[in-house]
C-alpha cells in the first residue's frame, strides 16, 4: 500500500503545515519517481503556505471596502455579518494575532481551513462552497444550537472557562436545538461525537446515539489521573464510516455541526502551577490554579485583577483600564469601537462608544462639511483618549469630494451587523448632483461594465483610471481589453 500525502497541522504548536511525501511502508514507484509531492513554487512573504495574491483577494475584515469583484464583496460582508473574518496580511504569519497560523484558520467554519481551501479551489469565506460558486454536497444535514455542561460546579465572573471539576465527579453533556435540516441518512445513522482533550496528548472519546443526545449522557467519569489543567471539550455530529472515520453533519450553510467549550479539572493531588491565559494578560479574562485553590480575573473600580504563575504559586496583579477601555468580566475591554482606526478619507468610517454617564450607546458617522461649498471637507470621527467618539477636520484629497450615502455596515466588533448609516467619504464619483455613483464602491466587474454604457466624456475617463488602478492595468492597454481601436 502507498499513500499520497500526509499533513501535519498542529496551530498553536506549529508555526506551518508540514506535509510529507510517501514514506514507511512505501517502496518508491511511480509517484515518487515523478515528484509528485513537490510544492508548487509561490511568492509567500510571510510562510504560510498561502499566496500573497491570494491572501489580498480573500482578505476580510470590518475595515476593508475595495474588492476584485462583487461576489468576493457578498462573501466578506456574510461572513462579518455573521461575526465572523479572516483577517490576511502577507506580511504577517497570524495577522489577527490569535497565535494560529493564518494557513490554519477556518474562517467559515466549514472544517477546511485556509490552506486546505486555497489547495483544493475552495472559499475560503463562505462555507461548503468553491471558487467556481459549486455547493460542497454532503449525505448529513443536521444541527444542534449549543449544548449544557452539568456535573461540576460554575466558574463565574468570566467567560473563557464555565465549569470546574474535581475527580469522581462526572462530565455530563446535553445538546440543545438538535434536528435533521436535510440529506438522506436517517437519526438511527447519526452519531453525537465528543472529545475531550487536554496536555500532553489527553484525547478521550465518546459516541452518543442521536436521540440520547437529547438528555443527559455522561462523557467523562473523572478519576485521579487526569493533571490540572483546561481540556476542550468538542461535540460533533456524525455518519461513522463503514471502517472507520466518517461524514460530519453540516447545517444549511454547509458550516460543519461543531461546537468546542472549555472546562478546568482541578486535581488538588497533582502539584504545580495553571494559568489558563498565560501570564499577566490584562486583555484576557482566565483561572490560575495552584495547590491553594483556583484563583479567577476579576474587576474592581475599573482595575482588571488579574492571576498568573509565579515560582509555582498563583500571584496577582493589577492595571487600571484606562484610554476608552473598560473592565468586564475578568479583562479590560474597549468601550469605544472605531471601524476606521487611521481616520481614512476614502473609508466609510463609524465610531461607537459607551456614554458611562447615561449607560447607552452613542455613534457617529463620518459625514460632509453641511456648507455645499465646502464639499472637499470631511469630518472624521474616531476614538479619543477619553473613550468617546472625537471629531477631526480633513480635507479631501484633489480630484475627489466628499459624498454622504446610505450604507449598510457590519462591525461585528462593534455589535453592528447590517445596520444602515448616513456615513460620509472622500472619493471620485461621476454624474452631478443627487445622481452621482461613487466608483470606489464598484467592484472592477462593475467598473467595466460601466465603462462599456458610458458615452465618451471625462466620467469615461474617470471609470476607465479606476480600471486601471484596481486591475493593474496599464491606461494605454485599456483600450484593447475593451475592444477599442
């Protein structure tokens, strides 16, 4: 027997994937002799395994406004809108800063990560589907909404970690919302799968009849072995294969049924230090756990309290959330959200910040100087020291003025999902007065296709510059690829 290829990805313990050609058990033949298992040569700034052309076309955040074309645009603003992104910088290994290789993130929670996507023609933005618009089809469609963890007790206060268990105490698991949404196998086929994994390689799991994960089902019955630490607990939906393996379950968008908690086993007899967050990380609410007991983040007078390792006991620390930030639950966090960070003229731009004086949230748009003479004037807003929305005055840049429209936003940092803003934005535009097209918010599909219905004149002109921009098209080549002599 000879296999093809076998990959190693390991996120947060790996800087890449390390994928391998034949090896033992393999006796050489055909497909080593051709090198088959050579890596295709790529301009990859950062290592990641992924295209730097690539990671600019399916790079999605709340920030970003230009796209290649209007489908790419579709995807973003449904994966934002459904609080997810894929932040992709080629100059960056893990450009959310997550510690997880941007080769090895899975955005659209579809169980193909990036790189996996890019190799096999994959979105990468948009679940079960590949570049050519073909639906990923699957036998399993079913879903569950969440699912309870009961027999330990409840870590308050934060939300990285929700339970705590000691040995002889069970891990008992129920799954909310389950049902069958389509496909052709039957509830007696599916398997409700769990795993619980922790340090040093702890894998332990469980299957479950569909119909018993309704109620209660105990997946871990804790003894005296298992070290202090945080274990992930993962439950998924399944159709086991005939010799081992099997199909996972996707929901209606084709985003696999999977869903991953974490718990804190807390085993006064194995010795040591636990810090969940890694140190004194104000950022990141989490439990320290030493042989006193389990200390958790906490906030007092606007100071995140925070517990980390030192010299094998838990010690703690202090820092006020001070410049727009906020303690909540165990961390500091901002209470001011600005989608345009840099105040750009050419970024439809809002800020949103919590008055603490009233307890509501406030925001502002970025918008035109009200004087129609005036219109290379915008105000911009963004997050002031304070922690409120401040206002700065800029003017356009030549050849551009300022526009106001109606836009739908997605800041899932924010909580904004599809919300309609008046929001201003320094651009080049064609027509006169109310009926003006802002070309900067047209794909370049849409830029050629207006090219081709405008007649002669400087708009043409204009559109056919933004062509050229966009597209890297040379001005003095525009005129073949739109067929003119």
């Amino acid at each position: 027997m000879e296999y093809t290829k076998i990959c190693f990805d390991i996120p947060k313990e790996a800087k890449k994937i390390v994928c391998f050609p034949p090896g033992g058990g393999s006796e050489g033949g055909l497909l080593e002799e051709m090198n088959l298992f050579e890596e295709d040569v790529i301009d990859d700034r950062d290592n990641d395994r992924l295209p730097d052309t690539w990671e600019e076309r399916f790079n999605c955040d709340a920030t970003r406004t230009a796209f290649i074309n209007s489908e790419d645009e579709k995807n973003c603003k449904e994966l934002l809108g459904n609080n997810g992104e894929n932040k992709l910088n080629p100059d960056n290994i893990d450009s959310d800063g997550d510690r997880v290789n941007d080769g090895s993130e899975d955005p659209d929670k579809d169980g193909y990560n990036n790189y996996q996507e890019y190799i096999e023609n994959g979105h990468p933005n948009k679940a079960s589907v590949t570049l050519d618009g073909t639906n990923v089809q699957t036998n399993c469609y079913a879903e569950f909404s969440d699912f309870s963890i009961k027999g330990g007790s409840q870590i308050t206060g934060i939300e990285s970690v929700g339970m705590k268990f000691v040995p002889g105490e069970k891990v008992i698991l129920q799954l909310n919302g389950l049902q069958i949404t389509g496909g052709s196998v039957k509830e007696d086929e599916i398997l409700v799968r769990t795993e619980v994994s922790g340090p040093r390689l702890f894998s332990l799991l469980d299957d479950t009849t569909f119909n018993d994960g309704r109620s209660d089902f105990v997946v871990w019955n804790i003894d005296n072995s298992p070290s202090t630490a945080v274990y992930d607990v993962k439950v998924q939906l399944m159709v086991p294969g005939k010799f081992g393996g099997g199909e996972l379950c996707r929901d209606k968008q084709g985003v696999i049924a999977e869903k991953t908690k974490k718990i804190l086993v807390y085993n006064s007899n194995k010795g040591g230090c636990l810090d969940s967050d890694e140190g004194a990380n104000y950022d990141v609410d989490g439990v320290c756990v030493d042989s006193n007991g389990v200390n958790v983040d906490k906030c007092e007078n606007n100071q995140a309290v925070d517990y980390f390792c030192k010299n094998g006991k838990c010690e703690m620390g202090t820092k006020t959330c001070g410049d727009g930030n906020s303690c909540n639950k165990g961390k500091c966090t901002s209470v001011c959200f600005d989608n345009d960070k840099n105040n750009d003229i050419g970024t439809y731009g809002i800020c949103k910040y919590l008055d603490l004086k009233t307890n509501t949230w406030k925001i502002s748009g970025d918008e035109c100087s009200p004087n129609i003479e005036s219109n290379g004037i915008i105000f911009e807003f963004k997050c002031g020291n304070s922690g409120v929305c401040e206002q700065e005055i800029k003017s356009c840049a030549s050849e551009t003025l300022c526009k106001e429209k109606t836009i739908k936003i997605n800041f899932p940092q924010a909580s904004i999902s599809n919300k309609r803003f008046d929001v201003g934005i320094c651009a080049k535009t064609i027509g006169a007065n109310n009926e003006f097209t802002i070309l900067s918010d047209l794909s370049v599909d849409q830029l050629i296709t207006l090219y081709d219905e405008l007649p002669e004149g400087e708009d043409k002109e204009r559109v056919a510059e933004q062509i050229s921009i966009r597209s890297g098209t040379p001005e003095d080549l525009l005129a073949n690829l739109f067929g003119q002599t």
